[in-house]
C-alpha cells in the first residue's frame, strides 16, 4: 500500500489566486489568459532545521520536492568585515554560492544556478521518463549539465555558441545529458526560442525558467541562510540580474519569513543591477515602465562585449503578475545601470577587502552596492545582504583541472529543423 503524502504545499496563480496541486512540472495556470507566475504556499511556518549536510535540502519545508538528493550545497552567509570597512557599512552580509572551501561553501559549478538545479530536478515527479529540455546563457546549463549528470536525470540544454566555454567541467558528463548551441550571433533569446519548438517535441519537457516554482524557492534559500546568520530580514537587499528570477524569488522568501513571523524585521527592499549598455529591466524600472522596454536599438552591441554577458536578456519575466516589476513596485526597489569598467574595479575590490575571485556577474552586483552607498541611499546600519550569485572559479581551478563539455551540435538560428536529427538521445 502506498502510504499518501500529506500536502506540503499549493501553487497559487499570482494573477488570479486560484490554487493548483502540484504535478512536478506545471509552469502556469491553464485556465488564465495571460497567467501570472505561479507561486508556492507551504503550511508548515519554517523553513526546515538548518543542517548543513543536507545542502540545500536542509530548507526542505520551503522546497516544492518529492525527493532530497545528496550532494548539493546550500548558500554560506556570513558577516563582511574587508568590504564593511572599505564601504563602512555596519552590518553587511554576504551571501555566497560558489566554490570557497574554506568558509564551508562547495558549489562546485560556482554559482547560484546550483540551488536551482537541485530543486527543479528533487520536484520532478516520480517516474520522469521524458527529457527535460533547458535553455542557458551559459550558468544554468553548468549547473544542469553537473546535477542532471550525477543523479541519471535526462536533459537536453539549449545553449548560445558564445557560451560553450563556460561549460567546464571536472569530468565528462553523463550520456543522459546533451547540450545543443545555436549558432551565430544568437543570444539567450534564441536559445529559448529552440527549447521552446524541441518542447512541441512529444517526450520532451520545458523546464520553464522563472516560471518554475523550484527554480525561485531554490534561489530564495539565499535570503533564508542569510537571515538565518544576520537574526533578522534584511533591510536592503543588492543582486546583478538577468532575468530577475533570483530577485523575485527573494523578494518571495522575504514575504514568506515575515508573513510567518521567523525572524523580525522587513520589508526587504530590492536593489538590482545590470550591466549596460544591454540593461532592459534597469532601463524599464527607471523610465518607470510596467512592461519590459525593447534593447533591439543596439545592434552594434552584443553580449560578448559586456564585462558580464549572462545578465542580458531581452525578455525577462519583468511585467508579468508576481513579476521583477510588481517586486521592484512592493518594496520600493532600485534598479541601477553599471559600466564595464565599473564591474572590473569592483571585482577587484571584493577579491582584495574578502579574499576569494567572484563570477563576473557578482561584480555587477557589488558595483551596484558602491554606487548605492556613494549615493547615500541606505543607512550606514542598515542591514543589508549581499547575493554573491557566483564566485571560486580561480579558487576551484587550484584544486582541480576542468575541461569544456562539446556540444552534440551547433545549429543555426534559420536551420532549427535540424535539430530533430540531433535528438536520437531520446529514450537511448
Ligand atoms: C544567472 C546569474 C545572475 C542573474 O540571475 P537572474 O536570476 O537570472 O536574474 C547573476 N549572477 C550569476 C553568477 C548568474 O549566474
Ligand atoms: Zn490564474
């Protein structure tokens, strides 16, 4: 006799309200025209028992999962001492993923995309047959490529060609794991658009993006360990963002913590940053647009040129309801623009005040930090968190060799039929 599982949790349509029973895939609200994002409501009021050999599990009560698996590892937290000074910031908090051994953190594919791998693949149903199909600028399809790879999880990831080389790895991956990019001078957006027609595929499955549940409560587990070492919500929270999956979700799990009374303080306020001059969300936050403004004015401009290319994305889930742009409006967020050279002096500046390389990305986040605290827009004792979304690639390369995973194929943007060719990986 199977034993029923009480019910964890319920998805609630953020445009509608209407609840849904989980299946473990489910992107959206069928019977809504356009829907929101879908978000979880858990009955129990914690967030799990705070046991670092779980990982990431160790919050598995604010987790939409059917299973734990082993080997991930949550976000470390602690308190800045090098970058407070230099910023002379009282109580800064510093929320790492990535590879930095010696402060407990063992991300091993060095960014945050780890906790949203770990959580999309533990929510899949029981006996998931299908393959899961990922679209990446690079980041999330590393954290897939390592997590779908080690627990025998069938995955098909639809990468831009400029982006290969951000997928190293220690090991050859896993058969079950194929990795397709799109060719030319194509962008995460056309990625998406490939993952999008190889799902029309039968036994083919969308992994949603920030549509999944997982994917956000996933990246929330960042707030949670951060309040959690701080004792309280934090007043001000700073993230670089591409799509804003990591932002809403934190707004999210801030809401959560204070709706349920788990630690004091809040509203947390969002602070997002973008690199320019490909900055559609701070670009529509400051002309105070509700919808995402269109970047396809700069064709000059690619992502190749930005110090930190993975944050553009043309079409992040910014005007949809429970949005980047209904959490930037709930908390009174900020959205600022970074240069290049901006994110390179910031960069160095965390490596030197706290002692560890961080991705690119986290740079932008800092110099959005610097820029806030030169503006004078959050008080010296506020308490503020600090997502380091990535970070320890140098410190990893010490410790172990990496080699680029191929693609299975490189196909062009006007050649998309082809890829049928490609995809004999099913059910092999
Ligand atoms: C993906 C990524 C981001 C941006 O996160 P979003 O949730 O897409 O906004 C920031 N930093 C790093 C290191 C990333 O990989
Ligand atoms: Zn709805």
């Amino acid at each position: 006799m199977i034993k029923e599982q009480p019910i964890k949790y319920v998805l609630r349509c953020r445009q509608c309200g209407t609840e849904l029973a989980d299946d473990g895939l489910v992107l959206f609200h069928k019977g809504c025209d356009p829907p929101g994002l879908l978000q979880t409501v858990y009955t129990s009021a914690w967030p799990g028992q705070g046991d670092d050999g779980m990982g990431i599990f160790q919050y598995h009560e604010w987790l939409p999962i059917r299973r734990t698996l082993p080997g991930s590892s949550a976000p470390v937290t602690y308190r800045s001492r090098g970058l407070a000074e230099q910023l002379r910031l009282e109580n800064l908090f510093i929320a790492f993923s990535g590879y930095w051994p010696e402060r407990g953190a063992l991300m091993r594919t060095c960014t945050f995309k780890e906790l949203e791998a770990y959580a999309v693949c533990a929510r899949l149903p029981e006996r998931f047959e299908d393959v899961l199909v990922i679209a990446s600028a690079g980041n999330t399809a590393r954290a897939f490529i390592h997590v779908c790879s080690t627990h025998h999880i069938r995955a098909l990831i639809v990468v831009p060609e400029w982006s290969i080389p951000m997928l190293w790895r220690e090991t050859e991956h896993n058969d079950c794991v194929r990795i397709i990019a799109v060719g030319g001078n194509s962008d995460y957006a056309d990625a998406v658009l490939l993952a999008d027609s190889i799902c029309r595929m039968d036994g083919f499955v969308a992994e949603g993006g920030a549509r999944n549940v997982a994917r956000r409560d996933g990246l929330g587990t960042t707030v949670l360990s951060c309040a959690e070492e701080a004792g309280c919500i934090p007043d001000e929270y700073f993230q670089a963002v591409g799509s804003g999956t990591g932002a809403i979700a934190a707004w999210e799990a801030s809401e959560r913590l204070s709706l349920n009374k788990v630690w004091p303080g809040g509203p947390m306020r969002l602070h997002v940053a973008q690199n320019l001059p490909l900055a559609p969300i701070y670009e529509s936050w400051t002309s105070h647009s509700s919808r995402i403004v269109s970047m396809n004015s700069l064709p000059g401009c690619s992502s190749e040129e930005m110090y930190a290319g993975v944050l553009y994305n043309r079409r992040p889930p910014y005007g949809v309801a429970g949005g980047l742009y209904d959490a930037l409006l709930a908390t009174n967020g900020h959205a600022y623009g970074i240069a290049n050279e901006e994110a390179g002096a910031a960069s160095k500046l965390f490596e030197e005040a706290e002692g560890i390389d961080i991705d690119p990305a986290a740079a932008v986040a800092v110099a959005g930090l610097v820029k806030c605290v030169a503006r004078k827009t959050v008080e010296k004792d506020a308490y503020i968190m600090l997502n380091i979304t990535g970070g320890g690639f140098k410190r990893l390369r010490r410790d172990v060799e990496l080699q680029t995973t191929m693609p299975i194929a490189v196909v062009d943007r006007s050649d998309f039929k082809s890829v049928r060719d490609h995809l004999i990986c099913k059910r092999s």
